[in-house]
C-alpha cells in the first residue's frame, strides 16, 4: 500500500471524529508547545546568565610560562622564560577556538602623580584586545591606547577607578602625567568600574599601559640596566639616564639599524639573541564551551612554536576558570534536564491520551477491520494504518505546538520583555518526539487492531 | 477424483473450535464440489455449520482437517498473508449488514479493497473502475453519497460494486438480504442472477430462507456439520413442497 494512500486513509478516518481527534491532541498540543515555550524562554536566560558570568571572566584563558627548577628546587609558575609575543601573535592566529587574545607584561612599582603617589594592586602591559579579552570594553573617561602606542611602545597609560581616587581626588585624570618609576606617562583614558573579582580582590586597582612600554621603559630598565646600558648595541643616547631602557633597536616595528646578517654570518658569529618575553597570555575562548578546545590549540600552537618533541613536559601551563565554567555548566545543565522532566511528563501524559482514544477507535472499528481484513488487508496493512493515525494525530499536535510555544514565548517577550532565545534544536526535537510518541503509543492499539480475527471482527457487534 | 478439478473443491473438511477445554465438531467431513459459474445457495437452520463452511470456503478460517482446492491450488494451510492476498483478488464478499465505511462516499467505499491490491492501482484508474461498478449495480448518482444518505437496498448494493471492484471469479454472500424488506431483497438477488448470468461469477449464497434459496440454480443444505442434501434446480421445488 502506498504511503500516499495509507495517510489518506488516515486522514478520512479522522475526518470522521474530528472533535474527537482535536481533544486526544490537545495533549500534545500542550506538551510541545510548554516545552518550546519553555526551551527559548530557558535559552533565552540561559544565554543571558552565561553572557553576564562571561564578562566576570568566565571564558578567559591564562596562559603562564613554565616552572623553573634548579638543583631540585623548584620556583613556581612563570618563574621560567619561555612565553613571547611571537607566541601571543602566533595564538591569535592559529587557534580558531580564541577570539581575542592580549600579552601581558605585569609591574608591582610606585606610582606617583603630585605629592601622592599609591602602590596599584596591578600594572600591566598589555595591548588593546586587553579589553576585549577581560571584557572591559566600557571607558569612564577618555579612551583606550591604541596599537600605535603599543608598537612606539608610547608612554601612554589607562588607570582604574581606585587609582583616580587615590592619587586624583576626583579630578579628571585624562590628560595628565603620573610617573612610573620616573618615567612619565600620560593619562588616556579611566576604565569604568568593575568592582571586586571573585577572590575580592579590587580590578578597579590597576594602571594599564603598552606591554612594550612597561616591557622595555618600567620592568626592563629594572631587570637589565647593567649589562643593558653596558650593551654594544646601544646608540648615543645611552648617555641619558641609565634608569631608562633607551635602546631603540628593541622596539617593535622599527627598522633594523644594522642590514640584516645572512645565515652563513649568523651560523658564524652565534650572539645571543636578545629574548623578549612577557610573563602571561591572556585568552578568550569563543564560549564556555570551547574552552576545551581552545586550550588544546593552544597547547598544540606552543608546544610547535617551543619545539617541544612528543614525551616533553610542556614548557608553558595554561589555566582556565574551570571552578566557573563548572558552574555555570551545572546551572544550565539543571535547567535543561528539569525541563526535559516537564518535556517528558506531558508527553507521557498526552501519549496515555493517544493510546487510549486509539484502543477506543480500534474496538470502535472493530468491524470495518473486519472488513477491510475480508477485502484482503493483511495484518501489517491494519497495523500501519492505525501507527500512521496516530503518528498524524501526534504531529499534527506537534505542529499545533510548536506554534503555540513560539507564540506564548514570543508573546512573553513582547509583554513581560523576558530574553528570549528561538531554539530550531528544540522545535526539531519536538517533531521528533511528537511522532515518535505516535509510535510508541499508538504500537499497541494497532497491534491489538491487526491481530484481530477477521470473522470475529466482522460479526463483532 | 479423477476428473476435470472445479472451481472450489473440498475434501473431508473438519473443523473444530475448542471452547473452555471441550472440542466441539461444527464440520464433520464436508466435502464439496463448487464448478465456475455455478450460482449455488448454502442452506442450513442457524448452529448447522454454514456460517463456518462459509468461512472456510472465503479463506477467512482454516479447517482443522480436510483439503481445499481452489483454482488447482491446495489452500487450506495457506499462511494468513497469503490468504489475505486470495481473498483480495479472487473474492468478493457481501454481508447482510453491509459493512460500509461510514462517512465515506460510495465511491470511497467501493475503492477501499483496491489499495491492498498486490500491484500498485493509479488513483484515476482506481476511480474510474470504482463509478463502472456503481453504474452497474446502478447506482451512477449516488457516487458522492455516505451511507447514511442510502437506502439499505443501495448500501447492499455499494457493498456488491465493492466485492466486485478486483473483479473476483467468486462472490460469498452472506445472508444478503438479511436487512433488507423483500422487494429490496428481490431486486438485489436479481442483480445476483444478473452478474452470474452475464459476468459468469460463481455466487455462493449463503442463507436460511428458502425464497432466498429459490433464486439459486443449486442448493447445498447442511445440517449438523454434515451436508445432507446437494440438489439442482429440479429437486429444489420438490423441497420446497415439503
């Protein structure tokens, strides 16, 4: 029997009882449609929830050096060398998993503006995609510096609401100079607030600046002032204060003072290659549910870059806010299984509401299977014909549903202006679940149907 | 035994329905012969067996012994798909309560058994076989009505364009004019008389009234699970006359 023909056959048997068919799908009906409802309102603060722990740092990866160690003694993390900005460039670019990614370079020094001055909790180096990465997009004054100032490693820096308290009293910081270490850095910008992070530690306590700046005029000229200034390789100006890293071959993006050596002249005059490196990357994964993945790439990425052979420890650690992650997983994890509970129960309860007006429909009709067995329907043709009527029957609830449950959660959006998230997984679960409950609860009914003996059937009164 | 086979044979055939531990015989070694064409009427009082014999005879029972030869073929322990296949292209049946789909045109009822036909029936074609028959049982206006807009002579009448849609060499008739007043009646068994004269379809009518009796060429009269009497034509009016 064709297909075609088994579904008109359906439908002109529920043409017959249409007030009937209506109320056994009412079930359904309202099973999908509470379900869709409920998935794009749940989506919808789901995603709102997520987005809010998100800019608490939720997706934020760190990537630190290694360990040093030295005659079994162990230094802790980021007390070996191995992290550089090719790495930083090299993780923005290769790893499709981290939407932003910013170096940084870390200071703990005075800061000194007037007669004040404040030690802040953090002063970082790093570079505009810092905002992004920490989600910090938001400027109460003035502007971010941009990737001009971190290429001329310029002396520009942005302070955090604790610093402008402490060290401006309310005035306007932008503009201004403050000293770091005696050098002077001009005010851009004051980041908005963003209060304490989770450990209750103040985020609003920061200065931060180009990670060049800090990298090669605050933390450099501490590190490396002596063999520094000693160095051949410095020009002229040395002569200026040896507390100022004035060695403008290092900075990025300018040329080269000397031609470049071909390989033979550097194979034969092997100088030690000054090693810039930053002491942290910070990543952001696309979401929290690429955190996985991101940090796989990224491991995959340094592990190349280090030349790391297959069985070497990794010369890096990378640390994620799994603690958060973890929470925020188990939140919508809850959510959506205790909407799977309600999804199941109604559909279990309009399934019982199918299977019963099917075995009504098949005592009912007892006769006409009786017939249609005479006339040569054999038993699979009579229990095909009752699972398609009640497959027809949950579909059509399904349908009716789903319509309904993007109606109500629309309309929810549109009067009590809840978030809301359209879900097509959801819709396409519901049509799914709507037939199969069709099945299931519609298998027995028809089993009874086509296991009828037609000469009972057809005297059965 | 020897000679030509008929249309419908059958051989010693015994059936037994076992009811709470207790065989009880309802055919005890009926054996029958049926030739193409024959118009013949299945006589017996109600409890005689005939409703069972009619059963097995239109493959919708099988005999617990006995052979059944239909068309050369041994049919008596064939699987039930099989039978449903027989039954769908060689019989044709009519019931005294019609058993029309209700709220469905004529024309619905009449093409029903046509889409469990073994090969596949174009709807067109379908529809066009379906108002050939309703014109020929007469009922060319009456294609789009539901049963309960007939009248029971024009139901039965729906019901004998539906037995007859897959062209069946056999037709069972099972008390047909049961329902209906005896003018109806008349006219139906005519249409009977009709279809075997001129179509040349074996009808095997099934009743208990002898006017019904009357309008067949050959009356086969059972009687506890036995045939008792096979008569033609010329022995029906002597029995009549008892």
């Amino acid at each position: 029997m064709k297909i075609h023909r088994i579904l008109r056959t359906a439908l002109q048997a529920l043409r017959r009882n249409p007030m009937r068919a209506m109320l056994t799908t009412l079930g359904i009906v309202i099973g999908v449609g509470a379900v869709i409802a409920m998935m794009e309102i749940g989506n919808g603060s789901s995603a709102a929830v997520q987005k809010s722990i998100a800019s608490m740092g939720a997706n934020t990866i760190l990537v630190l050096p290694g360990t040093a160690a030295s005659g079994g003694i162990s230094f802790g993390f980021g007390t070996s060398v191995t992290l550089t900005p090719q790495d930083y460039e090299a993780i923005v670019r290769e790893c499709p998993a981290v939407v932003s990614a910013a170096p940084v370079v870390r200071a703990r020094t005075q800061v000194v503006y007037g007669n004040r001055n404040w030690v802040p909790n953090t002063i970082e180096g790093a570079t505009p995609s810092f905002q992004q990465v920490r989600n910090w997009t938001d400027m109460a004054d003035g502007e971010f510096f941009s990737n001009r100032d971190v290429l001329n490693a310029n002396k520009v820096c942005v302070l955090g609401q604790t610093i402008v308290r402490e060290l401006f009293q309310g005035e306007s910081p932008v503009g201004k100079e403050i000293r770091i270490k005696n050098i002077s850095f001009r005010v851009v910008g004051v980041l908005a607030s963003k209060g304490a992070n989770m450990m209750g530690m103040d985020q609003d306590d920061i200065v931060l600046a180009p990670w060049t700046t800090i990298k090669y005029r605050v933390t450099g000229s501490m590190l490396t002032s002596n063999n520094q200034s000693s160095s051949s390789s410095s020009t002229s100006n040395s002569s200026t204060s040896t507390s100022v890293n004035t060695l403008n071959t290092l900075y990025p993006g300018q040329q080269s003072l000397y031609p470049a050596q071909s390989t033979t002249q550097a194979a034969d005059n092997p100088i030690s290659v000054r090693f810039t490196y930053i002491d942290q990357i910070l990543a952001n994964a696309a979401s929290t549910a690429e955190i996985p993945s991101a940090i796989r790439q990224i491991t995959a990425t340094l592990r190349e870059r280090h030349h790391l052979r297959d069985g070497e420890d990794d010369d890096f650690n990378i640390r994620d806010m799994t603690e958060m992650t973890r929470m925020l997983t188990s939140t919508t994890h809850l959510m959506t299984n205790l909407l799977l509970c309600v999804a199941l129960i109604s559909l279990l309860v309009g399934g019982v509401g199918i299977m019963n007006i099917m075995l009504v429909s098949v005592t009912e009709r007892t006769r006409e299977i009786g017939l249609r067995m005479a006339v040569g329907a054999r038993a699979r043709d009579i229990l095909r014909q009752f699972l398609v009527e009640s497959v027809v029957l949950c579909l059509v609830g399904g349908g009716v549903g789903i319509v309904l449950g993007h109606g109500g959660s629309y309309l929810v959006q549109m009067l009590l202006h809840w978030p809301v998230q359209n879900s097509p997984g959801a819709i396409a679960a519901a049509v799914i679940v709507s037939a199969s409950v069709g099945v299931v609860f519609g298998y027995y009914p028809a089993w009874r149907a086509s296991r009828l003996d037609p000469i009972d059937a057809l005297r059965y009164e | 035994m020897d000679d030509p086979m008929a249309l419908i044979e059958l051989r010693r055939i015994v059936k037994t329905y076992r009811i709470a531990d207790m065989d009880v015989p309802v055919l005890k070694g009926v054996s029958l012969r049926i030739e193409s064409g024959e118009l013949v009427a299945l006589m017996g009082s109600s409890g005689s067996g005939k409703s069972t014999l009619m059963n097995i005879l239109g493959c919708l029972d099988r005999p617990t012994s006995g052979e059944y030869w239909f068309d050369h073929k041994e049919i008596a322990r064939l699987p039930a798909d099989e039978r449903a296949l027989l039954r769908n292209r060689c019989m044709g049946f009519v019931f005294q309560s019609f058993n029309l789909l209700p709220r469905a045109s004529a024309l619905e009822n009449v093409t029903m058994p046509l889409s469990y036909a073994a090969h596949y029936i174009s709807d067109r074609e379908a529809r066009q076989r379906a108002s050939e028959m309703l014109r020929r049982v007469g009922l060319k206006d009456r294609m789009e009505h539901e049963p309960s807009q007939l009248s029971g002579g024009q139901q039965q009448r729906v019901a004998i364009a539906r037995a007859l849609i897959n062209r069946p060499p056999v037709l069972f008739a099972d008390e047909p004019t049961g329902n209906l007043d005896s003018h109806t009646s008349n006219e139906v068994l005519q249409m009977f008389e009709e279809l075997n004269r001129e179509d040349g379809i074996t009808i095997i009518l099934v009743t208990h009234d002898a006017a019904v009796a009357r309008h067949a060429r050959r009356v086969i009269r059972i009687a506890d699970g036995l045939i008792v009497d096979s008569d033609t034509e010329s022995s029906l009016q002597s029995a009549e006359g008892k």
